[in-house]
C-alpha cells in the first residue's frame, strides 16, 4: 500500500512540473523517494529538503535512515531509473 502512495505521490509531483520542463517525464513507475533521493545524491538544495522530510516520515513508519538515499541507490544498481 505504501509503495502505492510513493509512486502516485511521484506521477503527482512530476507531473505538475514537467510541463515547464523542471522535472523529469513521469512514467507511472518512479518513486519519490527514489526521485528525491536521485536529487539529493546529486545535491540538489530542494532534494536535500525534501529527502529530510520524507526520512523523517519514513523512520516513523518503522523504515530506517537514509530511506530516500537508499531507494536511490536500489533502483540506480537494478539500472533502472526511479
């Protein structure tokens, strides 16, 4: 249910920006916190921001640390984008 969430939250957000070109094409198969840890590695003042609340929100639904970071780096080693 949760990875549900993550991947609508993520069509939601890109596909707001997309249109003016501040975000990448959504494909119904990203995860936010893969999109903002991918922002974060690379750092992006507004992925650190956001990789900060989403691990917060993370850990107190009983995931650990660096939840967006290790997301990011899953899906970066499956060589497939989140």
């Amino acid at each position: 249910m949760l990875r549900a969430i993550d991947i609508l939250a993520c069509t939601v957000w890109l596909s707001l920006f997309y249109p003016f070109g501040l975000a990448d094409r959504p494909t119904g198969r990203q995860l936010i916190s893969g999109y903002v840890g991918k922002a974060a590695f690379n750092g992006m003042p507004w992925g650190l921001r956001a990789a900060a609340v989403l691990d917060w929100c993370a850990v107190r639904l009983g995931d650990g640390p660096d939840h967006c970071l290790r997301a990011y780096l899953f899906w970066k080693r499956l060589e497939i984008e989140p």
